[in-house]
C-alpha cells in the first residue's frame, strides 16, 4: 500500500465537511466526482486556480476573494477534494495527488500558461503536485503552505500505527512529497504569503518554501492574525500582494 493512502492518515488528517453547492462543475476522477466551482466559463481571461485550506470547502471561499481577484483581471475556478463540500468518494492524499490534478486541469480548460495555481493550508500541497505535473504554469502562490509533509503528518501518525519505523516513515513521505526538490527544479513565479504568528503551521515553512523557490520568489511575512485569520487580520496587504504578483503575471500573457 501507498503510505499516503493508508487510512490512518486519511482519518486523522482530512477533516472534511459536506454541504450541497449550486452551479458546480463536476470534475470525473477514479473516486467520483469532484464539486468544484468556477467564476465564468473559459475564455480569453486568466484563471486563478485555488487549492483550499483542511477544514474549508469550496463555499467558504466564494463571495469577497472571487470577487476581489476578478477585479484583478483574472477569473477564479475553486478546486475541491475528495469528500469535501457537494464532492464524492474519501479523502486520501496519494490517491488525490495521482488521479485528481490531471482532471481538475482540464476542466479548468485555459492553457498552464495562462494560469495560475494557489494552494491554501493543505491546499499547498496540490499546488506543489500542480507545479511538478505542469511545469508551465503560469505561477504559484502558496498561502499559510506546508513545506515539509513528514513534519505535518508525524504529529499525527506515530510510525508504528502505519507499520514501519520512524526512518522508514520520512523516506516514505519525501520520496513522493518532495517541495524542496519540486520548488527548486521548477524555476518559476512563486508568491509566499505567511503569517508571523501561524499557530499551526509556522512561518519556517513559508520561508523554507520561498528559499527552495529561490530568486523567483516573494516571501510576504504577515504581522497580524494567524492561520486561520491570516485574511481577515491583514486584507489589504494579503490582496495587494496578490494584485502585484498577478499585475506580474499578467504583463507576460
């Protein structure tokens, strides 16, 4: 069995809620169906493709963020999990990563280079996956992002409940969940906002994400909030970086 889908990790580190939601556009993957959500069919604009945080689904970010990153000139298409929201099947992550960015791609239907993909939370970790599979898209913002999964999942999961050691556990992990490796081979357009004061996830993650993104990338520290207010306690400058960072994108297309 993959480790990352042994369903230990998938029981104590997806926290998934159901709710229905209108207008979805359902994305076919192996499991079911993916209740995702789009801002406006393909068209000439580009697309904001957004990986939402652990404990969130798709709702929760429709109204103030689509509407503020429309005025921005860019469309948004919110990406959904396995289990989470209006979607089907269970979460487990190495499933997810293998079988779901490839379809989620596709309905998304504008060209990688005229995307970019922004992973919230756990979220960074599809965006990551996202990079590796689709070297040409058109950047990365990664908000509140995890760098170093082995360090996440071992507060959860003790190496023996998943039948291995602790060395054994790490290399597991790494081998298929590398964002060092992913960001330093990529070499493109990296947003990293963080907040100086994340409870959950600390900010040497973002910093140790934006170092392994190297020159292409902008570690935007946040004083106020934490993970979970990080917008809330810092709007204006959360958005004013993101509008600078697609400003940048934008003058490319």
């Amino acid at each position: 069995m993959d480790l990352l889908n042994h369903p230990l990790i998938a029981e104590r580190y997806f926290f998934p809620t159901v709710a229905p939601l209108a207008d979805a556009v359902h994305v076919a993957v192996p499991a079911g169906t993916l209740s995702c959500w789009r801002s406006a069919p393909p068209s000439e604009r580009p697309v904001l493709v957004h990986f939402h945080g652990n404990g969130e689904i798709v709702q929760d970010w429709m109204g103030p963020f689509v509407d503020t990153v429309r005025t921005m000139g860019w469309e948004v298409f919110l990406a959904e999990y396995r289990g989470y929201g209006a979607s089907t099947g269970t979460p487990t992550l190495g499933a997810m990563l293998d079988e779901d960015i490839g379809p989620i791609a596709e309905a998304v239907g504008v060209p990688q280079g005229r995307i970019v993909v922004f992973g919230r939370s756990i979220g960074s970790i599809f965006a990551i996956e996202w990079v590796r599979c689709f070297a040409g898209v058109g950047g990365l913002v990664l908000e509140s992002g995890i760098h170093d999964l082995h360090e996440r999942l071992a507060l959860r999961v003790r190496p023996e409940e998943v039948g291995c050691d602790a060395a054994s556990l790490r290399a597991q992990i790494e081998r298929r969940v590398d964002h060092a490796a992913v960001l330093a081979g990529w070499g493109g357009r990296c947003l990293v906002l963080h907040a100086e004061q994340d409870h959950l996830v600390d900010i040497s993650h973002g910093e140790r994400n934006a170092r392994a993104a190297g020159p292409r990338a902008e570690l935007v520290r946040l004083p106020r909030g934490d993970h979970n207010s990080i917008l809330a306690a810092n709007t204006d400058a959360y958005f004013a970086a993101l509008r600078r960072f697609l400003a940048s994108i934008g003058e490319h297309l």
